[in-house]
C-alpha cells in the first residue's frame, strides 16, 4: 500500500479492497468468540475431569477428554495470528465448530513429499532480494547497456524507456522529481497525475536486477548473461538520473555487485507496511491488526455505515490509454461445427468421463490408442456385454442406471475417438 494515498480517499477499488478486508475483520471476530467460547468450554471439560476421573482413564468407558487449554495456543500458526486474517480452530470436545470431525485424521501425520534436494533448492531460489541475498558477481557499463537495449529491448518499451503501446514505461524523466508526482490526484482535466515508473514508484532496484534476469527478453527468458544484465540495469539507472553513493550514473559508469548494494531508490520508504526484512510479517500483522489502518476504523458484521457508504469518485479519470480501453464483455463466438455430434458424446463426459478420462483410475483412457488397441482385441459385442455386466473394477452399467442402448452408444463413442 503506498502510504501517500492512506486514508485520504475512498474510491471505487478502495470500497473493493475494504470488502475483502472485512473478511478478514469477520475472521478476526469469529475468532475472538471462538477463543471465549473455549475458555467456557475449557472450564466444563475441567469440571467433567472431576467428576469422571475414575472413568475417563478406563477404556471401555470411552476417550478421555481432551486437553483443552493446550489445542488454544494452536489458533493461530506458529503461535502469531497469520497475515491474511485466517484462523485454524482447535478440535475441542470433537468438534472445531458446530461439527464434528474425526479427529483421528487430525492426528495423522501430513506427508506432503520428499525434501528437496539441494540442486533443486538451489535451482528455484533464484530471486533477488534487497539486502543483496541471491545477487551474483558481475559488471557492465552503461554504454554496453545502452547498446544492449537498442538490441533487445527498444522494441517493446521505446526510445530511451519512453514506452511503447501497451509495454510500460521505464523512465519518466529525474526519478527523484517524478517521484514528488505520486501525491498526485488529477482533480481537474489539466493536472498532472502521478508518475508511477521504475525510477519514482519501485522501492527497490534488486526486483529490477531479477526480473531482467529471469523474464527479459520476453521471447528468451534467462538468456542474458548476469554481465548484460548489471549493464541493463546500469543504464535504466542511468535515464532514470538516479544517482548511486551520491555519484551520477553517467555513460562510462561501471555498475557492479559492491556498488548495486548502494543503490537508494527515491520510493524505498513510500510503502507500508514495512514487509522487508525478518520483522516484515510481524509489521504486517501488527498493521492488519489495528483497524483504525484502513477501511472505516470500526470492526462491524453488519450496519457498517450509516445509510449509504460515500464513495469518492475520480472526476478526470485517466483516459488516454493506447490502446483505448474496451468495456466488451461478451465471449468470442462459438464455430458452429458442421459435423453432427455423436449420440454418446454427452452421456460419456456425465457419466463416464470420471473414470475413463483419468490414468490415475485404471480404465482404458479415451484418446489412448495404445490402451484401445487391447480392449479391441475382442469383438465389439464382448465389450458391449462386459460394460453391461461390468468386468473386473468396472462396476454395470458404469454404476449407472443408463440403458442397454445408451451404453452400447458410449461404447461406441469411446472407440471411435480412441482409434
């Protein structure tokens, strides 16, 4: 969220964003009557301890009863209330809610694979963070740069980061001017609006460094060497007039990983809340945690507003867009297909498909000739009469109630699309 715009107006998307924030406004209410209500619990089970503490341990009594105060503490993940406002409720009594669950399966132990290898960490941790983490040696100037994006990148973003159709802009002038622009709110059809571009807008430079890495040139992902890449980077440092360590990013400039971890862009302070570093989540919960931060500063379930909510609407909104913007919702045109569709066709994606469009299930695959070729060893009347009696894991009729002629319509349809 960038803060500048922090509860100064309410527009149609904030509205939105305060919906989805109510859900988790409800969550964090639910959740506080579930943690009351199991104090409540707590206290009976305690008490029905008492009174049963010569049955409970006697098995052919039944289970003793839980320990309630403990299944408490694991409300929330890792004991801290998780980002998104989600609460995992205990089993108490059997139940988490209003229902029971088999708390045999909650006991269960969770295999969700093996662990990673090495290689393969290493293989897909292939971010770079701001503190520097997974940022590779390397250098390039900013004239090599420049020759490298004449190359590779003019194309889609424009002469000198200017833009081009719908690829965004790189640079929109002095990152430090541009970057005063993001308070900008075009009140009337002259105002200047904000200038969100790499240079005024991104906090970081280290997402700049990443995404060349791992995403440009669109038609040949990780192709750059990490040498072109420092280069990129060193000249849309370099038309963005961002300086580094006080020094301009001129055409000799040699950009290189001691000097990288120097870079201060204009915008690294203009978002809360504050999530990087090992207090990021921490700093998150603790804003999502105090209403006052967004929506209407209260914690409602209904009546949230009186009357209508008051929605702030753009009276210039931004209309300029090439290309220009389409409001047409309607889906493409279905191609009318001048073959007639075979009788069986509808009855197998109801009633047949589950099984017999899934390897995992065992039946012969529709579309797998090889898996066909076998069942078409026998004549046709042979499989007719094994999907009427069922064979095998193949229950009659498919476990349908379908009839003798409708099978044999499947049948047919299934052979046919799988020869």
């Amino acid at each position: 969220m960038y803060k500048s715009y922090l509860k100064k107006i309410v527009s149609s998307s904030v509205v939105a964003s305060v919906v989805l924030l109510g859900t988790a406004c409800n969550a964090s209410n639910d959740h506080d009557k579930k943690v009351e209500a199991t104090k409540v619990e707590t206290k009976k089970v305690e008490t029905k301890k008492a009174e049963t503490k010569a049955t409970t341990s006697n098995p052919s009594v039944g289970p003793a009863i839980p320990d309630v105060s403990d299944t408490v503490k694991r409300t929330y993940a890792n004991g801290k209330k998780v980002i998104d406002g989600g609460v995992t409720y205990p089993v108490v009594n059997g139940k988490t809610g209003s229902y029971y669950v088999n708390e045999k399966a909650h006991k269960l132990a969770l295999n969700y694979g093996r662990a990673a290898t090495p290689n393969e960490i290493k293989a897909w941790d292939i971010d770079v963070m701001p503190d520097g983490t997974g940022l590779p040696e390397g250098s390039g100037s900013v004239e090599e740069g420049d020759e490298l994006y004449e190359e590779k990148c003019v194309s889609c973003h424009g002469d000198f980061g200017a833009g081009s159709g719908s690829y965004p802009k790189l640079t929109a002038g002095n990152a430090y001017e541009m970057q005063k622009t993001l308070v900008n709110q075009r009140l009337n059809p002259d105002d200047e609006g904000p200038k969100r571009v790499f240079g005024s807008y991104w906090p970081h430079a280290s997402t700049l460094w990443w995404y060349i890495k791992t995403g440009m040139p669109h038609t040949a992902p990780m192709s750059l060497t990490n040498d072109e890449v420092y280069a990129l980077v060193a000249y849309i440092l370099s038309i963005n007039e961002i300086k580094i360590d006080g020094e301009a990013v001129e055409d000799d400039y040699v950009l290189n990983r001691e000097k990288f971890l120097k870079i201060k862009m204009p915008n690294r302070d203009g978002f809360i809340p504050k999530i990087d570093g090992p207090n990021g989540p921490d700093n998150a919960r603790a804003f999502y945690d105090d209403v006052t931060n967004y929506g209407n500063g209260t914690r409602c379930m209904k009546d949230c507003f009186d009357g209508e909510p008051k929605v702030q609407k753009i009276i210039t909104p931004i209309s300029d867009f090439s290309p220009p913007l389409s409001n047409e919702k309607s889906l493409p045109a279905t191609p009318k297909s001048t073959k007639a569709e075979h009788p069986g066709k509808k009855v197998y994606e109801k009633k047949c498909s589950l099984c017999h469009g899934n390897d995992a299930m065992g039946a012969p695959v529709v579309g797998n000739k090889d898996a066909w070729a076998k069942v078409l060893k026998q004549d046709k009347e042979t499989i007719y009469k094994n999907a009427i009696n069922g064979k095998n894991a193949m229950p009659p009729r498919g476990g349908t109630s379908l009839s003798d002629d409708e099978i044999k319509q499947v049948v047919d349809y299934m052979i046919e699309s799988s020869k």
